[in-house]
C-alpha cells in the first residue's frame, strides 16, 4: 500500500485527493477478460475501483480470485467519472485481500424471511445502511430538541413492579425469588422526576407482549417521552407538533442521499416539514369520518387503523386527535371538566397510512379517580401508593407524551414493515438473530 492515512470513501470523494488508500468490502463486482469492477464498500458510501489487466497482470490475477463481501485493502488513483454508479471511480495500484468471503448467503432476490434470518449479514444492504443512518438523525434531533428547549434528561428503570399501559401487554421477568415487568413506559417515574427537574425526557427500550401481527407492532421498541410540570393539554400538543417538525428538518439537512436510496418522496418531507398540523377532537373526527366517508364509527370506540389513516389522509399532514372517550383510556388519563366522558389525551396521526406515532395526555390528579379505574382493571392500588404520593406533596398539573422512534422512522423513510426502522426486531414471531 501507499504511505498514505487510510481514508472513507466519503472522505475521500471530498477531499478529491487523487493518490486514496481505501479499505472496506466487495459489494459488487464485474469481471471481463480485460477489466475487473469492484464496488467496494465502507460505512461511508460505495465506489467502483477498476483493475485494468494490460497495467498489471499480476494484480489482475489477485482480484480474479475476489468474492462478494471479501475485506480488502487498496491503493489507487480516484478521478470523477460519470459512468460510475456514483460519479467516481478508483483506477487500483495496489490490492491486499484481508478475507476472503465464503459465498455470501443472500444473492439478489431473496424471501423477506430469509432476509430476517440473516439480519446480522443483511445490515451491510445499501437500505439498511441508509435507513440506520437516518435512524441516527432522528435519534440525535430527539436530543438536541429537548435539550434546547430546557428539558433534562431523565432515567427510569426497565425493571418496573407494576403495569402502566394495561397488563395484558406486560412481559414478567422473574426477579429473584419474586416477579418483575419490562417496562411499558417511562411515565409514571418521569411524574416523579420533574418535581425535581421541571422539564424532562428520555428515550429508551420500551417492551410490549403484542399479540397482534402487524407493520406496526414490535414487542421491543424504543420510545422518546417528555414530561413537563405546569403544562396542560393546549401546550404539549404544540410540543409534539416541533418536535416532529424538527425531526423532520434534521433528515432532510442530513440524509437526502439516504432519502434517495430508499425512493423517498422528499417533497412529502418537504411538506411536513414547514405545514401546520390540525389539532381535532375525537367527536369531530367521528364526523368527518361518518359524513363525509360514511363509516358509521359509534362514539365510545378507540379508533382503528383503517379510521386513523383515513382522517390522516384526509389532512395530508400529521394531525392530533384530542379528548378521546374517557371510557377507554388508560387511568391516569384526566377526565376533563367540562364533559367527564372525554379525556385530556391526544395522539399524533401520520399519513400515507403511518397512523398512531405519538401518544400523550395530561395526567390526572384525582387520586380516587385513578384508583378506581385501576381496580376496574383488576390491579390493586396499593402498588401504585408511591405514584399517589406525587399528588400529595405540592401536586400541579402536567402532561407528556411517548413518540414511538421506530413509527417515526418508518413513516419518514417511507418503510412498508417497521421491523426494519430497528436493526435486530423483536416481534411475537421473532426472536433471533
Ligand atoms: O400510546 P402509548 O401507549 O403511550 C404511552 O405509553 C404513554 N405512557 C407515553 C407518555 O405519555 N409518556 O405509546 C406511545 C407511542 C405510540 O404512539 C406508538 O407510536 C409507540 O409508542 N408504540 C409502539 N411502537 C412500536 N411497537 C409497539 N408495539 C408500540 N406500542 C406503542
Ligand atoms: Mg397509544
């Protein structure tokens, strides 16, 4: 090899250097009896090197024996050429093989569940790649927001005694010689935490047994949840609304060329991006989608899939429903004063069939309230005697709500199966690799 600091091929192509070291894997490769084409890959990007064999038979010879996914080191001489898959190309001096690859076990055409098989080699893929990039945008624009904007981050433990979401979706962990639940949430210690802090947020694993087999589901997900002391139901909504604006503002400043490998419409971003999002009451949802698409929804039920992506479509924007019934909600959703059997919560609805990405609410401070609707729900209140406490000493009102980070990768990357907006997915029907 040359003398010279090992480059990316992304910084490579930038610095425009013509002498590059390079090393990464065989993506592609093409070979003719004159020339071999090698699209190498790094973290960075692709390239394709040429091997010419009138300039040196012997390295010719070298390259023949090349597989997909071989580790190799190279020396050459980088030039722009519009030929090349991405405008470059390396002309190859010199070529040191690290490994040689076994035959690579996914070829072209593949089976989604052989792909899901071997997700540990199928991470290399140029989606993956570019939706992992994207994913790491969007999980340092939920940092840089909410630490901007004042708030602490905040911890809570996974290992949690109680439900906080509904017991069904618990999964129980022993503990000892005694049980514990993965936790469903951040929010009930987070309630907790701003009686100290003010303004807080976390984002971490979040588990749920889901028994349903959707796009939508994963049993184990990463969730992004703020809370905030003195804020009600009209101010968090709006919270919501930035935050996934500046999300969306932060791929779009870092990831086009992402965007453009997965055959994103950017101008669907683009849009989002800058729109007003519509706040609308369930009762009002009820009515557009009664009248004006005549879908007969009875006032009282949670709203399908099929009901949120149509009043999403109906917007072309993310939109939050607030004052869902009461009824149906989870406890320490307040019901509000004015009419007890709507509740202050809202949800965050994205188009193009995204549905559900945020769910939040104002927290109740009722005490008996909550424990009876617990009781309802076959839990005993006694477990919850710490988070009654919070409404003892100095209680105010407060709100928060959890994005779903994997919902939001997906719909921004525009994924059919959010089981590829996270490397290793966990669903009820896998649990490995
Ligand atoms: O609506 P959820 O259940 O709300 C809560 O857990 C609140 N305690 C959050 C809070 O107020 N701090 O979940 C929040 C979001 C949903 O809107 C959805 O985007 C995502 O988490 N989510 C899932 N994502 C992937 N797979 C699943 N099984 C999910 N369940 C919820
Ligand atoms: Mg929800």
């Amino acid at each position: 090899m040359k003398e010279l600091k090992y480059l990316t091929i992304k910084e490579a192509v930038e610095k425009g250097d013509t002498e590059v070291n390079l090393r990464g894997w065989v993506y592609r490769e093409r070979k003719s009896n004159k020339f071999i084409f090698i699209v190498l890959r790094d973290g960075s990007d692709i390239i394709q090197c040429v091997i010419p064999k009138s300039k040196n038979p012997k390295l010719f010879e070298i390259a023949e024996t090349l597989t997909i996914e071989s580790s190799i080191q190279i020396s050459g001489t980088l030039k722009e050429d519009d030929r090349a898959p991405t405008g470059y190309e390396v002309s190859v001096d010199n070529l040191e093989i690290v490994q040689i690859a076994e035959p690579f076990p996914i070829t072209e055409y593949q089976s989604p569940e052989l792909l899901y098989d071997n997700r540990h080699l199928w991470l290399r893929s140029r989606k993956l790649n570019a939706i992992l990039k994207i994913r790491h945008t969007i999980v340092g624009a939920i940092h840089k927001f909410f630490r901007d904007h004042g708030y602490y981050e905040f911890d809570a433990p996974i290992f949690q005694p109680s439900m906080s979401e509904g017991g069904s979706t618990l999964f129980e962990v022993k503990y000892y010689k005694d049980k514990v639940y993965l936790s469903q949430s951040w929010q009930l210690y987070a309630e907790a935490g701003i009686f100290s802090l003010g303004k807080i947020y976390n984002m971490g694993p979040t588990f749920r047994a889901e028994k349903s087999k959707t796009s939508r589901h994963l049993s184990e997900f990463w969730m992004a949840e703020m809370e905030a002391a003195w804020m009600e139901l009209d101010e968090v909504t709006e919270v919501a609304k930035d935050e996934i604006r500046f999300i969306i503002q932060e791929v779009l400043k870092d990831n086009r060329k992402e965007l453009e490998v997965l055959e994103r419409d950017i101008s669907l971003l683009e849009k989002y991006e800058k729109a007003e999002y519509p706040t609308i009451k369930y009762s009002e949802v009820l009515d557009i989608l009664n009248k004006k698409y005549d879908m007969k929804v009875p006032w009282g039920k949670d709203l399908r899939t099929n009901e949120e992506a149509k009043i999403a479509e109906h917007y072309k924007v993310p939109v939050v429903v607030t004052h869902y019934p009461t009824e149906i909600m989870g406890f320490y959703k307040p019901p509000s004063t004015e009419n007890p059997q709507e509740a202050l919560c809202f949800d965050m609805l994205a188009p193009e069939g995204y549905c559900e990405i945020i769910g939040g609410s104002e927290r109740s401070l009722q005490v008996e309230n909550m424990k009876e609707r617990l009781r309802a729900e076959g839990e005993n209140p006694e477990t919850y005697s710490w988070y009654f406490d919070l409404r003892r000493y100095g209680s105010v009102p407060h709100s928060g709500y959890g994005v779903g980070v994997e919902r939001v990768i997906s719909w921004i990357c525009g994924l059919d199966n959010i089981k590829d907006a996270i490397p290793f997915p966990r669903t009820m029907l896998r649990k490995s690799p």
